[in-house]
C-alpha cells in the first residue's frame, strides 16, 4: 500500500517514517534520550552517522527499496521511492541550505588537505590556498579550523615536524640533509620547532624511536615497481573505520560512485590512503581516506573530491587475512625490510589497493596490495 501522509512524521535526516512504537527504531540525542525526529540509522548521540549529500542518501534507499518497504510497510518501486524522497528531503532539516553549504565547505577544505600534503614543503601562502578553495580569507581561516581542529599555520607546521620525524627514524639523513629537503632556514630553527613540538630535541627522538629489526626474520618480499598517477573519487573517513555501519555506508557510497561514473567496468578498483604514521601522528589527527579509480573524463566539477595518487616508485607488498592485522604488517615493512633494503620510503604517504571485497570474501582470504614510495639509498 503507499503511505499515508497523514498524520506521519518522517526522518528529518533520510525521510523515512518514523515509527514511534518501536523504541529502537529512534536515534538518540546528544543526552542518549530517544529522538522523536531523526531515526537510528541517521542520528547516534546528536550526531549524523554519515556525512553525505543529499543525493546519495536517495541511492542508498534506493539501492535497498525493499529494506524501505518492509520498514514502511509499503510496496514502492525504486523509480517510485527515487521520486518519493526526491521531493521529501530538501523539505527535511538535515539538507536546509545552510548544511547543505557546511557540506561543500567540508569538501572545499578536505581538497585543500590533499593539496598541502602533495606540496609540504613548498611555499604555502594561506591567501592563495583561501583563493583556491574559492572562500573568503575569513571563511577560510574559520572553516578550516572548524574542520581540522587547527589553524591552518599550526595545521601545516605539525605536518612538516611530523614528516621530519618519520625522517629520523626511517632514514640516516642527517639534520643538514634534512634541512635541503625541508623549509627551514636553518638547523636552529628546525632543532627549536621539533623540541617545541615533541618534547625532546631530535637527535634524542631518533634515538627512542629508530626501529629495531632481527636479522632471522626477515622475509618480506616486495616488487619494485614505477606507476603512473591516476585519480581516485575520494571519501574522508578519519576515525569513522570504528564505526561499522558508518564504515558500510562509505563503502555504499563508493560502490554506487563507481558503478555511476566507470560505467560498470570491471578495471576500477578500490583504495585506501594514508597520509601519516599512526606511530608519530595521534590517530585522532591521522588523515586516511578510501577511494576508487576513475575515469577522468567522466568527472565535472560538481563532483566531491579527487585525488591524484603521484606516480614513481612504489615497494609493494602483498597482504593476505584481515584487514585489522594490517597495521602489524605496515611494522614489519619498516622495522625488518627498509633497514636492510636496498630502499628508503620517500614520504608517509601510502595507499592500500584491495584485491577483492570484504562484502563477499572470508577475512582471512582478503588480499590488500600496499604501495609505499621508495627512493634508492644514496
């Protein structure tokens, strides 16, 4: 039957019927109290459980009509339910104007971060990155903060400190050699700037830090590769990983990109990035992000964000089980295999390619290649 609209409250987040009579079918509010406008999949603590336009919170229930009919107590086609929701949700709280215009700006500054990140150590100039994201100086500064946590001076310090420490304990560079990669001017005011901001001068980080490895057990076997750049669609995850149906709603989105703009081809694959070491980056603060390839000429500029994942030389290793054994592995590669190679990596920059897919594979079947830039020994 198609609902009534009368008398019917809706899900001020996905547009849904609420269903009052079944207590845990409600979100919650900030104070764990039941909310009597946003339903459990949209609301958890006064928080949203995903941060997606409005258009793909359609394709998820579209994508699982049946779910929305048994829910709903309805028997909507998806061309019916897309035409439901399409005139129902920009009337909803959630997707105002105003979120809405939160969303592009979260956009705006998470495509900023990938800029920084691919030009660390070139000239930064806080005027020219607000020209790029097409805010305002003061827009800019605000957002940014907003989004990161930080300034974006403090924001972009942290990351070449961060950068300089993965330096000294993955590598014999010396501070001067550190410093012709670097910005600073000088070897006092780098030395000044690491102990300010990790407590300890840097040749006493090396020496607490630098990894140990065992000469019996090493067997680690990389390929040595170059590869071109190609561009992924990218979606931010943070911390949201911990959260499994956050986790299976980003993956959704992927999977519903790809499948729109690859056109169902069968060469798109999925992947992870990561922009730091979780070793000497706080995890709160670690940027990580999952992606699939894509064809750039399907791409226009109302599209979220893309990525280039730079070409070059890439050490890749294969990993076989669980993802959640991932990060054991990642210590091996730097803790057994550089040490002994032939290899240093070349920045914290790394990304994962997944060989088949979590949905329809045992975990201890799971194939995960992982990239790391490399750069021969001098």
């Amino acid at each position: 039957m198609i609902e009534s609209e009368i008398n019917k409250k809706y899900c001020q987040s996905c547009g849904m019927p609420l269903r009052f009579d079944v207590e845990k079918y409600l979100g919650t509010n900030s104070d764990g109290s039941r909310s009597d406008e946003y339903c459990y999949y949209c609301l958890k603590d006064g928080k949203y459980i995903v941060d997606i336009p409005m258009s793909e919170m359609i394709n998820i229930w579209i994508k699982y009509t049946d779910k929305y009919n048994e829910y709903a107590d309805t028997m909507y086609s998806p061309e019916e339910l897309r035409n439901l929701l399409n005139g129902r949700l920009p009337k909803l709280k959630r997707w105002k104007q105003k979120l809405e215009t939160s969303n592009i700006h979260h956009q705006k500054i998470q495509d900023i971060i990938v800029h920084i990140n691919n030009h660390l150590f070139d000239s930064l100039d806080t005027d020219r990155l607000s020209d790029m994201s097409g805010l305002s100086k003061y827009y800019f500064r605000r957002i940014f903060q907003a989004v990161t946590g930080e300034n974006i001076g403090i924001y972009i310090q942290r990351l070449r400190l961060e950068h300089i420490a993965h330096l000294l304990v993955s590598t014999d560079f010396t501070l001067n050699q550190i410093l012709e990669q670097t910005s600073y001017q000088t070897k006092f005011s780098l030395a000044k700037a690491f102990k300010k901001h990790f407590g300890i001068p840097a040749s006493q980080y090396r020496e607490k830090y630098k990894p140990m490895y065992d000469e019996q057990h090493t067997s680690l076997t990389p390929e040595i590769w170059s590869i071109q750049p190609m561009e992924i669609f990218y979606i931010e995850v943070g911390e949201k990983y911990k959260d499994e149906l956050r986790y299976k709603l980003i993956w959704n989105r992927l999977i519903n990109y790809a499948r729109q703009y690859n056109e169902g081809k069968s060469d798109c694959k999925f992947v992870s990035v990561s922009m730091d070491d979780p070793s000497i980056t706080p995890m709160e603060k670690c940027r990580f992000y999952l992606g699939v390839t894509i064809d750039n000429k399907k791409v226009d500029n109302s599209q979220p964000g893309v990525m280039e994942i730079p070409g070059g030389r890439y050490a890749i290793f294969r990993h076989t089980g669980d993802y959640s054994l991932l990060h054991r592995f990642y210590r091996k590669i730097y803790e057994e295999w550089f040490p002994k190679s032939k290899y240093r990596p070349q920045s914290t920059f790394s990304f994962e390619m997944y060989m088949n897919h979590p949905t329809s594979t045992p975990e201890t079947e799971l194939v995960t290649d992982i990239y790391i830039p490399v750069v021969k020994k001098q």
